[in-house]
C-alpha cells in the first residue's frame, strides 16, 4: 500500500485545485461558513490540503489552516463506531444478525411482543433500518449518560424492523453502548488505542484536551441548552451528555487524519504500515449496498448525492451536520474530505447543500 504523504508542492496543488478552492471561497463569501480545510487523496497520494477562510467570520479569526481541527459530528459514526464494529466483526466478539436485545436487554425488557423490537439486529442498527425513530432530544429530559441511555432503549420503534431506512442518531447511540459492551471498554479508549492509534492518527480523538481547543474550528454560539460557544468539546447536545464519546458524534480530527483513514479502507484494511487493521472481506461486507439502500455504516451516492455527479456507484461516505463530510471511490482510488464549521454562529444556514456537490464535481474535474 503507498503511504500516504502530505502533497509536495503547494503551488503545483492550488494551481490544479483552483477549481475547488474558488468554490469554496464563493461559499465562504457567501457566508456558507466562516472556513473549511479540504483534502484530496488519488492513487495513495494526498494530491492536496489546503484551509479557506478563517474560524469566525470576525475579521482578526484565525485562519483556518490545512491542519485544523473540527467537530466531525456524525462523520464519527464511519470513523469510530462503524470502524469498531468491523474490528469486533474480524475478532469474533460481534456478529452482524446479534439481536439488539441480547445485549442490552432494557432494549426489550418490558416491551409489547408485537412491537418488533426483538428482531432488531446489529446489521439493522448499522443500516440505519432498525424502525427506531432517527432524532430525539433526549438531553431535554437526560441529565446523566445512564439516564439518557436509559431512554433511548426504550424509545418504540416507528417502523417494522428492516423495512424502512430511516437515517438515526438513536440508533448509534445504541450501537455504541453496543460496542463498550461486546469490548469490554469505553468507546473512545477503544477507539483511540485499536484504530485512530495503528492507523497514526495523530490529531484524531474524543474529548480533546483544553489546550488543544485553539486550533480547533467553533461550531456554534449556543444560545438554547449550554449558553456558550461550543469549542473543542462535542456540538452534539445528546452526545454532551454521554460525556462527549458516543456513537453517533463527538470525534474531533484533521483533513489528513480522515484521508489516512479513506487509505485504509481503500486498501482493505490495510495500515499504512502494512498491519491487516481490518480484514479485506469485512471492509467489502460493510461497504456493500443492503436491500434498504445504505451500506453497513456508510451511505452510498444516491443522486442527487453530495457527492456530485462524478463518484461511482461503488462509492462510500458520510456527513456530519456541522457540515463534514469524506466520500471515498474505491474504482477511482479517490477520497475527498471537506471540514467546514456551517453552523457558525448558528444552525441557519444550510446553503452547504449545494457546496459540497459544487465542490466535488470541481475536484473530479480537476483530476481528469
């Protein structure tokens, strides 16, 4: 596997990817968001890195660089949770068809036996077709982890298991209390010391430390829950309350770190030390389309997709609501990430929809 390098000439890179970066400036202009670090990986080499704009749209903000850090928001769940899903998968102490219930019985405990819940299994977890519904603020009534975890189990479902893809934040919540429980440990040590660690990503973590917090892009002046601007420390109100680390957000990393990852992926699993961090049949397993649509984990480009017009259909990616996102294209051996603090000062603007195709199709432009 080529080991994934920094691009070796700045110039060369914002002369190619001019396209790319004029979108990204008009959308800073136009006050999209206040910046974005961008990344593009061809063939195992990071072609380039590169930041636009600045943290806030103050004048005297720091300038976003190609290393700064963001709130992934749920880009975690490809990068963390999916992740220690296809390691536990590899090791034996998963299985894709474990039902839900088995392993947290409060998921079922109590619950109408016609209601479904005993068929939800794992792989529906992961598909995002389990009928559970896909966004509650849990943390209105949940003050404390056991509380809102307590909650989210026994939320009903709004759809019969299996039917229907319905995008949920629940449903990750869940799978990663799954996760801590078949590893024995919390999510994020797990995370960090099994994956972001063998795979040397350095800037890649949950919960990072006060002193880092400079580097860091603000994703939004809170004004309805923590009153605050939130900085450094997960947007995710529910994810606030789990303590930062949960499975559906609170992963903090770098353009280079994400496309470190896409490496791995494009490689089956392979680090870029040559380790077999995932097995080649477990990367496919989960980047393969399931019957309701998504993949294991991932989305697929569903036009109209983010992706733009110009990722193959075996392609593979996820957003985050902050406004992240990293698409990867095993045919092309492509992967572009984009991190961008969109709901700066707010949760307002949503003009990033038509960014990130914009933005992609300039990339696969610029490729050819």
């Amino acid at each position: 596997m080529p080991r994934v390098e920094a691009p070796q000439s700045d110039q060369a890179a914002s002369v190619r990817f001019a396209g790319p970066r004029a979108v990204l400036r008009q959308a800073v202009a136009e006050d999209a968001f206040p910046g974005a670090a961008w990344g593009v990986l061809h063939h195992g080499e990071i072609l380039a890195m590169a930041g636009e704009g600045r943290f806030t749209y103050e004048a005297n903000s720091p300038a976003v660089q190609p290393d700064t850090v963001f709130d992934l928001a749920s880009v975690s769940k490809v990068v963390a949770t999916t992740a220690a899903a296809m390691l536990l998968l590899d090791r034996g102490s998963l299985h894709l068809d474990m039902r839900l219930g088995d392993i947290l019985p409060g998921f079922v405990v109590g619950s109408d036996p016609s209601s479904g819940k005993v068929q939800v299994t794992l792989r529906m977890l992961l598909a995002h077709s389990a009928g559970l519904p896909g966004y509650v603020e849990l943390f209105r009534t949940c003050s404390t982890p056991e509380a809102l975890i307590r909650a989210a189990l026994q939320l009903p479902l709004e759809n019969p298991p299996g039917q229907r893809t319905v995008y949920s934040d629940v449903g990750y919540i869940l799978l990663g209390k799954v996760m801590e429980v078949l590893s024995g440990e919390p999510l994020d040590s797990f995370c960090v010391r099994e994956i972001f660690r063998p795979l040397g990503l350095a800037a890649t973590t949950f919960n990072p430390p006060p002193e880092q917090r400079p580097r860091i892009a603000p994703t939004e002046e809170d004004t309805r829950f923590r009153n605050r601007v939130i900085q450094g420390e997960v947007q995710d109100e529910n994810a606030w309350v789990l303590g930062g680390a949960a499975g559906h957000a609170g992963v903090f990393s770098s353009v280079h770190d994400l496309l470190c990852f896409a490496q791995c992926i494009l490689s089956e699993g392979r680090a870029a030390d040559g380790h077999q961090l995932f097995q080649p049949q477990t990367v496919r397993a989960f980047a393969a389309p399931q019957s309701t649509g998504r993949a294991l984990g991932w989305d697929v480009p569903t036009p109209p997709s983010s992706s733009g017009r110009y990722f193959g259909p075996r392609s593979i990616g996820h957003l985050g609501y902050a406004g992240t996102s990293l698409w990867i294209d095993p045919d092309q051996e492509l992967a572009v990430a984009l991190l961008t603090n969109r709901t700066w000062p707010d949760r307002s603007r949503d003009t990033i929809r038509q960014v990130r195709p914009a933005f992609h199709d300039a990339v696969a432009e610029a490729l050819r």
